[in-house]
C-alpha cells in the first residue's frame, strides 16, 4: 500500500468550519477513484496549511493523481502550490476490521 500526504500552506487562514465547507465541496471528486482506497481530509490547529492522507492500492494509481492538472485545480482552489510526499506502508493496523495487514 502507499500512502500520500499532501499539504497546501494557505496565503490566508482557515477555521474549521471553513475548511470542513471546503473540503465537503471537493470530496465527491475523490469517490470511485481507481486505486484509491481512502482520503483524509487534514487542516492543521492554526488554520495555516491543509491537505490530505490517502491511501492507495499501488504507486501508479496514486501517481495517475498527482497530475499537472491536479496542480492546477489545488493552486485555484487554495491559492497555493501543493507539495506531495510518497510513503510506503508494508504495514497497516486497522482497529475497524481488527487486522492487522502485511504487505506482500
């Protein structure tokens, strides 16, 4: 599995309520995404940067994400460049379904 983190520094501050307005706007775009098995939405305690963690099936599926286009969307949404960081996950305690799951 892989997981990716990305962060948007905002050039102006966000509450909580706003980023939550913000992200229900934009997470129906994420639903049926091939490979993508589940987004978080992040907003950090200062309201300065947001972002999200997503999980994923594979590398490329996630890479098919991460496109110019992407970009783009996130510097007109926010007002900022992402920044996008790839983490592999060989591990995953899941406390929901009571697994605890290998990569393999």
């Amino acid at each position: 599995m892989i997981t990716v983190m990305t962060t948007f520094t905002l050039p102006t501050l966000i509450t909580r309520q706003e980023a939550r307005n913000i992200f229900l706007s934009t997470a129906p775009e994420y639903r049926d995404v091939q490979g993508l098995l589940r987004k978080t939405y992040i907003v950090s305690d200062d309201g300065r940067t947001v972002g999200g963690i997503y999980f994923w099936k594979s590398r490329p599926e996630a890479e098919a994400m991460y496109t110019e286009s992407w970009r783009q969307f996130v510097r007109e949404k926010y007002g900022t460049e992402p920044t996008v960081t790839y983490f592999e996950s060989p591990v995953v305690v899941d406390n929901q379904s009571h697994q605890i799951l290998g990569d393999e």
